[in-house]
C-alpha cells in the first residue's frame, strides 16, 4: 500500500513539474542554460528522495549515482580524447565495432564510454575493458554535474548513440567548443509525437550538435520537423548492421539436411524448441537441429529432456556429426557466428523470457531468415527492420513459433524470397561505421 502511494505521488509531481519545467522553458528561451539549469537543479533536488524510496521499495538501488553526480576520480586521459555514449545494453552493442575501429584508426586519442543503466555499465566493461581507456556513467543533466564531468572527462569530440537530447550537456558542450554528434539517430512514432508538440525547445537544443546522423531517411525528416538543423542533419544508415561474415568454414556433416539453430537459449525455450523440432522431424526427415545455449552450465538441464524425447544427439566438443546424430549441442565457446553459414533459419533465444532477445544479425548476414519471441527489447529497432519483409518473424508464443517454422519448412518460394530480404537488407544498411570514421577523420 505504502509503496502503491508513494509511486503514485512521485508520478504526479514529476509529470506536473514536467510540464511547468517545458513550460518555463519555452518562455525563457533567450536565457536559454540559466533558467532551464536552474529549474533542473532544484527538480532534481526535490525529486531525488522520492525517486530514492521508490526504487528501494521495488527493490531496485541508484546505481552509479555517485558517478552521475561528477564525483568521480578524475582519469587523468589529456588533451585528445573521444568520448561515446549509449544509454543501455542495446547502444552499446551497436557501438561495439565502431569503437574498436576508433581505437584502431586514433591510435592517438584516449577513448570514453559512458553509458546511463547498470546493464549497459556491465556490458560496456565486459566489451571494452581492454579497447577504452575509460568506463563510466554518463552524467544526471543538471549544471553542477556536467561541469564536474567534462572537466575531469575533458573530451574533443562527443558522439551519442541513438537520439537522446541532454539540453544542459548540450549547451556545455556548445560553450566548451566540444565536437558533438548524434550517431545512429532514429525516433519511435510516440516519441516523435511527443517531441513535435514543443519543437521550439528541441529546436534549442539541436542547434548545439555539430551534426546530426540518422538510421533512415524518415528519422532524418522526423529530427528535421523537430527543429534540427536541415544543413547538419544526414542519413548514415544504422550502426547495427556493420556485421562481418567469418572466414571460417565450418562441416559438421550438414550436406544434404536442413539445419536448424536454436542460438543462445534460454531456461524454458529449449523446451519449446525441443518439442516443436520433434513434431516437425515425423513430418521433415532431412531436419537437424543445432542447439546453442547460453550458458553452458545448463547443459546438464537440457540433455534430460532430449532423453524424454527419445532423440539422438551428440556434442560439438566431441565431434560429433549430422550424419548420424539428429541433434549437436554446442558445447564449445566463440563457435556461435560461424554457425550460422550453415543453417537453413535461425530461432534466436533470448526472447521468451525477460532477456530482451539476442542479435539476430549474426544469421542475417549469411542470408538467413530469423525467428525470435516477443521480448526483443535489447535489439527492437533491428526486429523492427526485420520484420518489415520476410527477413524476420516476431512470434508471440510457442504455436505460432511452430506455424511460421511450418511456413519456412514447406513453402520454398516463401522461404527464397525471405532470404533475399536478408540480403536487400543488408545491402540498404551496411556502410555506418565507415561515415562515422569520416566525420572523425575531418574533425581531429
């Protein structure tokens, strides 16, 4: 009850001050930092302990909260420093190649990331502990905090991942001559919405960012009616998408069977494609399936059930082979991608389950249509391109997961066209990461 009113009273005043904050905005747009700083700083002050009990009765703490503050050590990185920024698990994996190709190009230049959640935090240092020189939080945006981060940060050129307008950072950034981008630019319709009603704010705010690069062409268009600036805003495709094929061949005996990958499953959808795999192979005799959990400490869990089906299956570690095992777990490490040359489609896991999904373009760039759950909330914006044509399929449940494998399985030109939309995907999209090189390459 307690925590029911609490919650309830924290959103009612924080979408009142919402609405008196903009308000305000609007009218003072000439004092531009000041009163918005103003006004930021003591919301933050007031909301702060609200928001504190609320994550404490849901059993959730302020993680980083020191380090969004500013109260950090300071990195002592110099005077050549490129900084990156993506809020969560999905901006960071679609900066992943981009700032290993960074590192590689300015060899010269010290790099930041920043993210805004503990999961991005943990997966930012989990991938870049040996590329970046420095993992931290991104700072709260109100005055105090910014000006504490970029003096010890002092970065050259800032580049933030997805569209995520910080106003105060903005005008900092402005203030300091620092460099800063939006890379990978894209808007949902909701937000768009929301955003268009005070377009004169973010007209504000955009006009800071030294250029502003878009997924597409719509989100061009979209920032554009928002107020970005038509002369700095271009498309540069989507960072997602620059995905290399490996080098490696791969023969398990798959000659002569259609296989299936079940990848990166997790704890109840081995099950589920266990089950579906069995009811197909009576009807499919040339099937075979791949099953690649997650974690490889399940094993033992999944092997149980294999057994209660009554199915042959043998392990990539052992060696074992199509050719008389109707089923290969892979059970070995860094194996994954390469797989995915050799399957017919692909079911990705992750996505019957609160992971929020796996990347399905590790399949898609062989030319491999997808499957995947409903929980996709880690690589929404790809599902999104995906699921545009037949290059990927967004199932709710098990049966309908049954049906569209059914609809690959029997109809060959269905299935046909559905890998040349992988392909014309790719195609559309690939070449990101070589714009955003460009951009660096003429500024440092």
């Amino acid at each position: 009850m307690f925590n029911c009113l609490v919650y309830n009273l924290f959103i009612m005043i924080t979408y009142s001050i919402i609405i008196i904050l903009i308000v305000l905005v609007i009218i003072s747009m000439f004092s531009e930092l000041f009163l918005y700083g103003l006004v930021t700083t003591l919301l933050f002050i007031i909301l702060l302990p609200f928001y504190y009990i609320v994550r404490v009765c849901n059993g959730k703490f302020l993680y980083g909260w020191k380090e969004k503050l500013g109260f950090f050590k300071s990195p002592n990185l110099g005077d050549k420093v490129i900084m990156y920024h993506g809020v969560s698990v999905g901006e960071i994996i679609a900066l992943e190649n981009l700032i290993k190709k960074t590192k590689e190009m300015f060899s010269d230049y010290k790099i930041v990331v920043t993210t805004g959640t503990k999961t991005g935090q943990e997966i930012a240092h989990k991938k870049f502990d040996k590329v970046a020189d420095f993992v931290t939080y991104f700072p709260f945006d109100i005055p105090f905090c910014v000006d504490s981060f970029l003096n010890k940060v002092k970065p050259n050129v800032v580049l933030i991942a997805e569209t995520e307008l910080w106003p105060v950072f903005s005008f900092f950034c402005k203030a300091r001559n620092i460099k800063l981008y939006c890379i990978n630019g894209r808007m949902s319709d909701s937000t768009y919405n929301l955003y268009k009603m005070f377009h004169y704010f973010f007209e504000t705010v955009l006009s800071k960012y030294t250029k502003i690069l878009t997924q597409s062409e719509i989100d061009k268009n979209k920032l554009i009616s928002i107020g970005a600036p038509q002369d700095r805003t271009f498309v540069m495709k989507n960072l997602k998408f620059d995905v290399k094929k490996s080098e490696e061949t791969v023969d398990i005996g798959q000659d002569g069977f259609r296989v299936i990958i079940a990848g990166s499953t997790h704890k109840g959808e081995d099950e589920i494609i266990l089950n579906i795999f069995k009811e197909k192979q009576e009807k499919y005799h040339d099937i075979k399936l791949l099953l690649v959990p997650r974690h490889l400490t399940r094993i033992p869990q999944i092997t149980p059930i294999i057994n209660k089906l009554g199915i042959n299956y043998g392990f990539r570690s052992k060696g074992d082979s199509f050719k008389d095992k109707d089923i290969i777990i892979l059970d070995t490490m860094g194996e994954l991608s390469k797989m995915y040359s050799i399957c017919t489609f692909a079911f990705i896991g992750g996505s019957f389950n609160k992971t929020g999904g796996h990347n399905p373009l590790e399949a898609t760039v062989y030319s491999k249509p997808t499957i995947t759950g409903p929980n996709i909330h880690n690589f929404r914006d790809i599902y999104w391109l995906l699921s545009r044509s037949n290059a990927g399929k967004i199932v709710k449940n098990p049966k309908e997961l049954s049906d569209y494998m059914e609809k690959l399985l029997s109809d060959n030109d269905f299935y046909n066209q559905a890998c040349k939309d992988c392909e014309t995907i790719f195609h559309d999209q690939q070449g990101a990461l070589d714009v955003v090189i460009h951009e660096l390459k003429v500024i440092l």
